[in-house]
C-alpha cells in the first residue's frame, strides 16, 4: 500500500543534506568506470 507524502515530509526530503557516505559513493562513481570492472 503506497503512502503519500505530506508537503512537509516532501520539502524535508529536498533539503536534506547529503551525508558524507552519500557525497563519498558519489564522487566515486564519477572516478571510477564501475561497470567496465564489473564486467572483468
């Protein structure tokens, strides 16, 4: 069964900031070709 989001829990949700995990994942994936590794 799908919940809807309220406004607030909607506008939360876009200003959350990234955690440093998240920023981290990120700019790796911008530097490393995964998926040319993945298929090796």
């Amino acid at each position: 069964m799908d919940q809807q989001l309220s406004f607030s829990d909607a506008e939360f949700t876009q200003k959350r900031r990234q955690t440093r995990k998240e920023m981290f994942l990120a700019r790796m994936d911008k530097l490393i070709p995964w998926h040319r590794l993945e298929a090796i």
